[in-house]
C-alpha cells in the first residue's frame, strides 16, 4: 500500500483530546503521521501544540498517543514529555513508533495530555 494513502488513512482517524490539553492551558495545532516505511510498517507522528493561556505551563507534561487495531483495542503507547522549563509557547513533538507492521494494523489513534 502507498505510503501517502496510509498517512491520509491514519490522520482521518485521530481523536485530540481536548479536554485534556484545556485543563493545561496548550492546544493541538496540527498532527500528522509521517516518515512511513512500507516494508517494515514503522513510522512517526508529529504533534505540534501551542501555548494558547500566554502564561506558559506550570507543570512538566507528558504528551501521549495510543493507537487501536480495528477491535479497539491499544496495540501500541507512546509518551513524549514537554519540559516547563524547555517549552517557549510553541513546539513540534516527534513520537518515534517503531514497532514492525504498527502502520498498517492501526484503526485510529488518540492524543491526550497529562501531568
């Protein structure tokens, strides 16, 4: 299968969250899988997220996805962790899931933020 028709796939089926990112103050801005290697099934998901409370972040986060095979059920959990400190109002995070055949066995994917 094309690499561009799995990512088109996969994006359709993305559920941000949003309650999770308000109680934080930040938004998602836009996300995207990426980087699909058609033989071994591994790819990226970018997640770009905003500061949109003016007031930074008090805490560190850990930005998460989980992904679900056609029966609902997790096949794979990734965790990125965004830094109060590091975190100047804007960013672009990067989950690396590299686990064989993972692009083509996800039905859809949740985004979710938490402390």
């Amino acid at each position: 299968m094309d690499k561009n028709l799995i990512a088109k796939n996969l994006n359709k089926n993305v559920e941000v969250v949003t309650q999770s990112f308000d109680n934080y103050g930040i938004e998602v801005v836009s996300y995207g899988f990426c980087k699909i290697n058609e033989e071994t099934g591994q790819l990226n998901l970018l997640v770009e997220i905003e500061d949109e409370s003016g007031f930074g972040l008090e805490h560190d986060l850990q930005l998460k996805v989980n992904l679900y095979d056609e029966d609902g059920d997790i096949i794979y959990s990734d965790i990125e962790y965004i830094y109060a400190d590091d975190f100047d109002g804007y960013d672009t995070i990067d989950f690396y899931l590299n686990e064989d055949g993972l692009a083509f066995n996800i039905a859809r994917s949740k985004i979710y933020v938490t402390k």
